[in-house]
C-alpha cells in the first residue's frame, strides 16, 4: 500500500509544480514506483515539466468519469521505469471533478505504486480542496519572501483543519548570498513563523530555467545543485537521514583579491 | 541624550528631566515633546514630575513647575522613583477579573484562523499575521502576538490582551482599537499587557 504526498503552497510560482517533477522523478530513481498527478485542471503544466505533453490521449477527467481505464491515462516517463504521470485535463476546470471522485482515485493509485504524488494548484479553492482530500501527508513550498511564508501559513492552517498528520515545508530558491547580507529571510526566519519540520532547501539554480524548457527534471542532472537538493529531499521522504546540503557560498581567489580592492 | 522623557502608566503621565542639562535645552526638549505627544496627550492637563541628577530638588522643582505652569500643565506630585518601576502595578494587575468560561488552544493560530469565544482566551503558542482572535473576556497569548486581537467584544473595557511578544497588526478592547506603529519592532521583546486606560488602550511592559 504506497503514501500519497499532496504538495502545496497556497501562492502560485514558488515552484509547486517543479518540486513535484524533481521529487517524482528523484524517487523513482531510488527505485521507487511513482505517479504525479496533476490536479491543476484547465492550467496543466507538469507534463510540460516532465517532457510528456505529446504522449497525452487521456487525462484525470476521463479517468474519473469512467471514459477511459486507470491504465490507459497513465503516462510512462522517458527515462525512468517506474515513474508515471496522471496528466491534468486542460479544456475543463476545478469542478469537472469532485472529491469523492479523487479520493476513489488516490485510493486506487495507492493499490498500484509506492508514491502518489499530488501536484496541488495555487489558491485555496475546489482545487485545493480535491488535491487534499486523499492525502496522508503534505509537503508546502515557500520561498523566502513574506508573502509566499504568509500564505504557507494560511495552508499549514488549512491542512491541519483537515487532519493531514504530516506536513513539511520545503524551502525554495534561497540564495544564501542574499541571506549572508540581510537581505532575505534566512531558514530559522521562515521555520520560527511556521513552526513545521523541514524536509528541503533548496538553492536558487538558474539550471531549473533550462530544465524546465527541456522537459528534463533537474534531479537528472548531476551539476546541478537544486538537483542534489531535491534528491536528498526525496531520501529523506522515504526516511533516509540526509544532512542539508551546504549552502555557503565558497569566495573564490578573484572574489578575494575584489574585495581587498573594493575597501 | 533627551533632558526630557514622557512615559505613561496606570497612573498617569510622567515627565521625567535630566537636570544635569542646561536649562534651556531643558525647556527647548519639553516643549518639542508636547508637540510630538500631542495626539497622546489628549484632555490629560496633570503630569507627575521626576527629577534625575538633581542637586538642589527644591529648587529645580520650582523652576520645572513654572515651566511647565507657562505651557498651561499641573503638576500633580513628584517622585524620585521611576515610572517603569515596581510601584502600584501590583495592586492593578492583581484586580484582573475574569468571567465565563476559558478556552485553552495549545497551538499556533494560524493566518485565516479565527477563534471566537465567549469568556478568555488562552493560546500556547504563536497568534501568526492573518489569524484572528476575538473573545468576550481576556486574550492571554503565550507565544508571539503578530495577528489580529479583540478582547472584551461585548463591550467590557476591564478586560486585557498579553502576549510574551507583543507585535499585533490591530488590537481592539471593548470599544478602543490600536493599530501597530509604522516600522519594525524591537529586534528584543519583553512580555507586554495592553489594557484601556482613560479611554485608550496603553501598552505596559510587565
């Protein structure tokens, strides 16, 4: 019997959709069997994400409303055995679906795979309301602006009003320069306002841009340091202990002689 | 250095002068402190007057009554001790009386959250910006105060709202309401009770 894993944020563009592709496919890569599924009808994106957008003839409407096979709708992934996706419909909305109907359906997918992953859209509506409603833990994105932490814990409230018993955050895009200077909440910042365990951080990457474009989750790329971060959240999901990873910016020998010319 | 210092408690106004100043810079800081309190001021017209560093209290105090008799102010007494310390806070937070039931949350309120009830409040834990509580009774927050706070809705001025860390977006007792003050708070807090006082709401460290 697998887990399903809601990830959410409450505010669009923290990288909800991106951290359920690099999560997915970084579990999949430990040999796990995974399904992401796209919850954000009528605004799909992690297909786009995971490179999958042409192999789409069925979707979660269909799934739901008895049009097609669970079987059918599911998408195998390029690279990996065991990842699969369950792509979002794009010409219906949030109330195409119920939440009976997606608690049916979660409680089938975890029959079939180890990780059910539910890519949650922005916004505390229906959406949210159907990408919760099977899930027995949670992972919220913020990034380190007040807004973003602001709305995280508008979520955390929700989740807990919902009875999800396990909610971590993961932090993204943090640039530790930035933090070095004062001029971004640092970790213990957005963990003393949340108060919820944390289970990533991860770096600022221009890579995620590239990675986005191409189709290719950055967990596959080895330089990549948001990659190496998403992989050890991902160990750390299935109970590995994993330290954070060290974000200290190294100064390099030109970075030095800058600064003795720059006093 | 100001020569001059405005602080307020449950008993009043105090005007506290540093005597080892000049007298005119004295006299100049008082009256830029009457400008800038002008809005606190409001009716009150009697201040209680403490003299610091001074040699000669008879004298000094003539000179502060006069002055302060030229801008239209009383004095009502003066004390060597200071207005931040021990005196008569006892008494007052002792008199706290509370009614109904308690409702006791040990967890954070988070924002969106709103709790309602009809005697005290009692949260172990943060109150985070965007969560609300309002109460008939007492608001007692142990844990960090950032949300929004109504205390005594049906009306009861007696009633109080503390918090280990005192940094709410709106506070309201009974019919007062207190907005926080423009800019950050202190990078040090210390526990602090809000409370209606001659018909607004004062802000007392304890």
């Amino acid at each position: 019997m697998g887990e399903v894993i809601v990830i959410t944020s409450g505010k669009g563009g923290v990288g909800k959709t991106t951290t359920t592709a690099n999560i997915g496919t970084a579990l999949a890569k430990i040999d796990k069997k995974v399904v992401l599924v796209d919850t954000d009808i009528g605004l799909r994106n992690l297909d786009v994400v995971l490179g999958l957008e042409n192999r789409i003839v069925y979707d979660i409407v269909d799934v739901v409303k008895g049009h097609c096979r669970l079987n059918q709708a599911l998408i195998k992934d390029k690279r990996l055995e065991g990842l699969f996706l369950l792509p979002a419909a794009q010409t219906k909305d949030k109330n195409a679906v119920t939440e009976e109907e997606i608690k049916k359906l979660t409680e089938d997918l975890k029959e079939k795979f180890d990780y059910v992953i539910m890519d949650c859209p922005a916004g505390i509506e229906q959406g949210f309301k159907n990408a919760i409603i099977g899930a027995d833990r949670a992972i919220v994105v913020a990034t380190p602006e007040v807004s973003s932490v602001r709305d995280a814990d508008r979520i955390i409230g929700l989740l807990e009003a919902n009875e999800i018993p396990d909610t971590r955050l993961v932090i993204n895009r943090l640039r530790p320069q930035m933090v070095k200077q004062g001029d971004m909440m640092d970790i213990e910042d957005i963990i003393d306002i949340l108060s919820i365990k944390l289970i990533g951080v991860i770096p600022e990457d221009e890579f995620i841009i590239v990675s986005t474009n191409r189709g290719e989750p950055a967990v596959n790329n080895e330089d990549s340091m948001a990659g190496k971060a998403y992989m050890n959240t991902a160990k750390r999901i299935v109970g590995e202990e994993v330290p954070f990873l060290n974000l200290e910016v190294q100064e390099g020998l030109l970075d030095r002689f800058l600064k003795i010319f720059s006093k | 250095m100001k020569a001059v210092t405005l602080k307020a408690n449950t008993e009043g106004i105090f005007l506290i002068f540093d005597m080892n100043e000049e007298l005119l810079k004295i006299e100049e800081d008082l009256k830029k402190t009457f400008k800038e309190a002008a809005a606190f001021w409001g009716t009150e017209k009697e201040v209680f007057v403490i003299l610091e560093n001074s040699d000669q209290e008879v004298e000094d105090m003539k000179i502060i009554e006069n002055l302060l008799q030229s801008l239209g102010i009383k004095v009502k007494n003066h004390r060597h001790d200071s207005p931040g310390g021990q005196h008569g806070q006892t008494d007052s937070y002792g008199s706290i009386q509370s009614e109904g039931s308690t409702l006791l949350l040990q967890k954070n309120i988070r924002s969106g959250q709103k709790i309602e009830h009809d005697g005290t409040i009692v949260v172990i834990g943060d109150v985070n910006p965007g969560a609300e509580i309002k109460a008939a009774g007492h608001v007692i927050i142990i844990g960090n105060l950032k949300g929004n706070v109504f205390a005594g809705y049906n009306g009861d001025s007696e009633t109080v709202i503390y918090a280990n860390r005192f940094e709410p977006s709106i506070i309201k007792i009974a019919d007062c309401i207190a907005k926080a003050p423009e800019g950050s708070f202190s990078d040090f807090p210390e526990p602090e009770l809000a409370r209606i006082i001659k018909g607004r709401i004062v802000i007392e460290k304890i």
